[in-house]
C-alpha cells in the first residue's frame, strides 16, 4: 500500500535506480573501463578527520580518478538521451491535448464549453477512466470535480493515491448533452485519443468507474454490479471496474463494494509495478 505510483518519463524502467545504474556501468565498461572502487562515504572521523578512509587507502592512486571520471562522462552521455526522451513524450502529450482541444470529429464538440482531456500526471502508472465529462467539467475543463470528484479523491486516497499521482480522464472528451451516455459513433470517434493517452502514460492498471465506461471499454451488455469485484483486460492492461462516485453518492450500500473493487485495483497496481500478472477472470461472467 506504499508503492509511489509515479513513473518519470512514463516508464518506470526508464529512470529506476537500479536500470540507471546498470546503464552507466555497461557505457563505463564500453569506455574502457576495468575495475570499479566503491568510495565510502565520508562520516566524520573519531579525531575530527573527515571519513574513517581516505580515497588514497581505498583505490590506487589515479584509478580512482579514472573511475570517476568514467562515471561521470557515461552519467553525462546518458542524461540527455533520457532527457530528449522525455521531451519528446512531453510534446506527443501535450499535442494530444492540444488536438483534443481543438476537436470536431463528432456532434459532441457542437454542444461542450470545451473539451476535458482529463487532469492528474502522465508520470503515473495509474489510469482512471469515466463515461465522459458532465456539467461542471465542461465548465472548468478539468476531469472530476464537484462532489463526486471530491468522493473519487477520497476513494483514492483510501488506498494512497493522491489525485495528482494518477490520470484521469473520460471515454469521450467532450460532455453529452444533458449528460446522457456517449452514442458509439462518438465514442469510435473519440477512442483513438484514449489509445494514445494509454501508449503514452502505459499505465499497470485501469480504474473505470461506472456501468457506462466499463461497458463500453469491455464491449459487454452485463450490468456493473457483475462486473465489478473482477480483473478484466483491456488492450492488454488489467482493468478493475467499480461503481461511478456520483452512483455511490445516491447508493451509499454501494460503498462497501467500492472499497472492495479499490482494494482490489491496490493489489493489481502492486502486482503490476512488481512485474508480475495480477489474476484475471474472464470479462463475460456468467
Ligand atoms: S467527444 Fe472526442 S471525438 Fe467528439 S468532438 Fe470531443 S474530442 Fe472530438
């Protein structure tokens, strides 16, 4: 229940510790470099002399200076290429944004205050998906405010997400009129900047939240209440459905579910930031 959910860069692979490190030692190596001294860090000696070893007495002289030297030229040839990296989902990120914004591939964008591409980080391995924005969305342009926003970031913080540590966002960008359910024409229209969204952020796991959101990311007629408590696939990715904030608002014998589904998306987020498959069920229950 501790794990940070953020991913620098999208990935959490890109930028671990561990993954940086064995990159700067395989760059040393192809520099040339044959040996590689530890230098213990310097605490204050019993005599007021700073570190109870000197660099001299733990590496031969000039070794020493070469290993780190090595180290920080790989550290130094490695930095940009992570940063460019960056820089460039940055800019695939903010370009769909933008073409979101700026969309009229279906009736939605006659009728919306504006488009909501979603709120929260990209750098997250979390991703939470509802039917599409309502009435104070299309006004603010931000993804789940009002009351059942406020519920959704209680709901998260129950299983120690903050809001800003995960990305939110909707099946259709735009808000239905009347806040009836996305028709599928816009929906088809729509997805193709949801596909994006989950390449670029390639979280470990989804949340959706509501009948209609989980439906049409599953392409099944079955009622919420039998799909939710299940791990279902979507693109690959495991999806835990449970109940829309604004249901568990009218429904409160809904919240017992709800913390069952959220306790369940916790341990399929720490299954999946581990490496490993959470359990899965089939997406058409009986
Ligand atoms: S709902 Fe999606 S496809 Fe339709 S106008 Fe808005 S952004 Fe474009």
């Amino acid at each position: 229940m501790t794990n940070p959910p953020t991913a620098p860069g999208g990935g959490e692979e890109r930028s671990s510790p561990g993954a940086r490190l064995i990159q700067v030692l395989t760059r040393m190596q192809q520099l040339g470099a044959t040996s590689l001294y530890l230098v213990p860090s310097r605490a204050p000696g019993p005599a007021g002399v700073e570190g109870g070893t000197t660099d001299a007495e733990a590496q031969p002289a000039g070794e020493a200076t070469r290993s780190q030297a090595g180290l920080e030229l790989a550290a130094a040839e490695l930095a940009p290429a992570e940063d460019a990296e960056d820089a460039q989902l940055a800019a695939r990120w903010s370009d769909v944004e933008t073409r979101i914004r700026g969309c009229r591939l279906c009736r939605l964008c006659e009728s919306r205050t504006q488009a909501v591409p979603g709120s929260g980080t990209r750098h997250t391995r979390l991703f939470v998906i509802g039917e599409g924005p309502g009435e104070k969305e299309d006004l603010r342009g931000e993804a789940f405010v009002g009351r059942a926003g406020e519920l959704l970031t209680k709901i998260l913080k129950a299983i120690d997400f903050a809001r800003d540590q995960v990305f939110i966002t909707n099946v259709v960008k735009c808000r239905p009129p009347g806040n009836r359910a996305p028709l599928p024409d816009e929906v088809a229209a729509c997805n193709p900047f949801l596909d994006e969204q989950l390449d670029l952020v390639r979280p470990v796991a989804i949340l959706t939240l509501g009948a209609s959101a989980t439906r049409t990311l599953l392409g099944t007629p079955i009622p919420i209440s039998r799909l939710r408590g299940r791990v279902h696939l979507f693109r690959g990715i495991p999806l835990v459905p449970t109940y829309h904030p604004a249901a568990l608002l009218r429904n409160p014998e809904y919240k017992r579910p709800t913390w069952e589904d959220v306790q369940l998306l916790r341990r399929v987020y720490d299954e999946g930031m581990a490496g490993r498959r959470p359990d899965l069920v089939p997406s058409s229950p009986a």
